[in-house]
C-alpha cells in the first residue's frame, strides 16, 4: 500500500513520519475510523451516479479520520491551511487556494485512510464529490450523518 500512497496526489509540508507525535486518542480514532465512509461533515446531495459532500471546518476544528475508497475529487472553496494524518504514520500541512481541485483514483483495493484539521486563521470549506461507480464498493454511512436539506 506504501507505493500506492507515495503515487497519491497527496501535497503540503512533510511535518513527521512514523506516528510521530501521535497521541494514544489519535491512533484510536484512527482504528474506531478505519472503515467510516463519512470523507465529509455534511453530505449534500447522493444518487446513483455520485455523493457530493461539505467539510466545513472553523478555526481549530477537524474533521475524524475517514476512509476513501471512491474516485473522488474535491474543490476548496476558500484559501486555508490543513493539517492531515495518514494512515501511514505521516503528518502534513497543506495550503489550499480557492478554488484549488485535486482529483483521486483508486484501484481494486486501493483507499486513503486520514484526518484533517484546520490550522488556519479562517474557516476551511471544501466540496468533495465522490464517483459511486468506482473500482471499489462505497462504504456505508452511518445512520448519524448529516444528509443536508437535500437528497
């Protein structure tokens, strides 16, 4: 899975490596979340072809770890600052533009276990829409997700 990750249009500034600085909760969260369809806060829209969901993160706020399994892309809608664990050990910051797209295949198999917290000054806000006709099966959703005003 290594050679996979390493070829993911993964960006940003390489922090540490190897679980470094993790906490106990961290490493949890990232077992409890290992298969958590959920890859944002709030889905808006879903039907046979798509799921098209919102992060909406404040300053400080992060959003849990969450598996992608889907091709997917998403979009931010403003300027800001992440910071990302990967399911790997390594820890990143990451500057988005507005308006900055990255786009994400995944083969048979193949997925992106990570978190992501706002480390800026402002809100964080991206738009992430998810392929349901993916070399993998998407994951179920959790009863509790946020589904928008709607569907």
């Amino acid at each position: 899975m290594s050679s996979f990750l390493a070829d993911l249009p993964l960006a940003g500034t390489l922090i540490a490596t190897d679980f470094e600085g993790w906490s106990d909760e961290l490493r949890a969260e990232f077992a409890d979340h290992a298969f958590d369809g959920a890859v944002g806060s709030r889905l808006l829209s879903e039907n046979d072809r798509v799921r098209v969901w919102e992060i909406r993160l404040e300053p400080g706020e992060r959003w849990h770890a969450h598996r992608h399994v889907l091709d997917y892309f998403w979009t931010a809608v403003n300027a800001g600052t992440s910071r990302q664990h990967t399911f790997d050990g390594t820890t990143r910051d990451v500057s988005y533009g507005a308006g900055e797209t990255r786009h994400f295949r995944f083969g048979a198999g193949e997925y992106l276990l990570h978190d992501i917290e706002n480390v800026g000054d402002g809100p964080l806000v991206f738009t992430t829409v998810e392929h349901l006709d993916s070399d993998n099966p998407p994951l179920p959703l959790p009863i509790s997700i946020d589904r928008g005003a709607s569907r």
